[in-house]
C-alpha cells in the first residue's frame, strides 16, 4: 500500500547541496594547488608571485582592459626578462547578468618600456576594438597588402605609426609566433593579451616576441620620446 512517501524528493534536498558544495571545495583545493605552484615557478627563476593585483585592473585601457565588470587581475607573476621588467597575469571580466552573464579570461603579459610611446594597437584584421575611440585612434594602412590583411592597425592621426611599423617590424610581425595576437603600445608598457587562462610555459614565448618588437622600434621613435637606445 502506498502511503504516498517518497524519500525521492528528500534525497534530491540532500544530494544537490551536498554535490554543489563539493564542487566548490574541489575548486578551491585547485586553485590553492595551483597558487602554490606558481609560487614555486616565481620563486625558481628570482621572480615574484602576487596571487591578487587590483591595481593592475585599471592600469591600461587597451583590449582586454576597460570592458565589463568584476573586473580581476590574478596569480601575477613579475621579474626580468634580458633586463626589461615584465609582468603576466591571468585577468578576467564579466560582461551581462542573470543568465545572460559571461566570464572573459584571458592571458596578459606587458613589458615595461625605457620611455613612454603614443598609444598604437595590433589586432587581427577583422576583430573591432571600440576602446580606440578613447585614444582617438584611426585604422592605418600600409604598402604590404599581405601586412594589410594580416594586421589591423590603430593608432592617432599622423606619421607615429609608420614610423613604428617599417619594413624589419612587418616582417617580425608576419613571422608565425605573431600572428593573431592582440599587442599594444601604451604609455610605458607593451602588452599582449590571448584568449584564456595564464598559461606560465608560454611566457618566455610571449616576452620574446615583445622583446623583438620593442627592438625594432627605431632610434628616432625614442629620441623623441626622450630616450637614446645608444646610450643605455
């Protein structure tokens, strides 16, 4: 007989939460791992770990920066590279709500520049940027038809650009490692920025290509930015 008692919907009260908050301490005992080896890895090489910067948040306005909410830099890893300081993090932003919401995550890494440079953005042709908006920037073109529809280029009105971008920079910039990065030129930092979470064995990767552009930059670029490559 029937008694019209199931435990069906008292086992669903028990198991959902109990399921929900093992996932949350499985996430957690995973990023703490995960902490603690990027600790290690900083350690190894003389670097330094910083497992939150929000300061870092606000320093740039170049993509990925300046979109979005809940914005977070995290597990930031900092220290030389051949004598250029460099930092990379794994930052995040939230774009919608309710369940219309997203997380963007995404690898940055910036090299600090001897001087500060105009503003100047690198995206793959064919993805828009509004933020060049607040920088005044304009799509530039070049000679390279293969350079034109490799790269698209923004940067403010006048010569700067194509100054910066020569025939020795297209050809760093065409080379596989390049392309289809994001790269900008902001103040006194070069930065790069790939789709996903920070990756620490493609650092060195990515701090030489930013090593490589920062040495194509030209003489006359610095000097008038007030720094002579020849004496440094």
């Amino acid at each position: 007989m029937d008694s019209g008692f199931s435990f069906v919907p008292i086992l669903t009260w028990v198991l959902i939460p109990a399921f929900v908050i093992g996932v949350i301490a499985f996430s957690r005992h995973q990023a703490k791992k995960r902490r603690e080896h990027l600790a290690r890895w900083a350690a190894a090489r003389g670097w330094r770990y910083t497992p939150s910067a929000p300061h870092l948040v606000s320093r740039w306005r170049s993509e990925p920066f300046g979109r979005g909410s809940s914005r977070r830099a995290t597990n930031v890893l900092s220290g030389d590279f051949h004598g250029r300081h460099v930092v990379s993090m794994t930052y995040k932003y939230t774009t919608g709500s309710g369940k219309n919401r997203s997380t963007h995550t995404f690898h940055v890494i910036a090299m600090h520049l001897p001087a500060p440079l105009p503003w100047l953005q690198l995206s793959p042709e064919g993805m828009g940027d509004s933020i060049a908006k607040f920088f005044g920037g304009q799509d530039i073109e070049f000679e390279s038809e293969a350079f034109n529809d490799a790269w698209r280029v923004k940067a403010p009105p006048g010569q700067y650009a194509y100054d910066v971008i020569h025939p020795r920079m297209m050809e760093r910039l065409m080379q596989p490692d390049a392309l289809r990065r994001t790269i900008s030129i902001e103040g006194q930092d070069i930065l790069m920025n790939v789709s996903g979470r920070q990756q620490e064995q493609y650092i060195d990767a990515y701090a030489n290509l930013l090593y490589g552009i920062v040495d194509q930059v030209p003489r006359h670029v610095w000097l008038r930015a007030g720094y002579d490559p020849g004496m440094a």
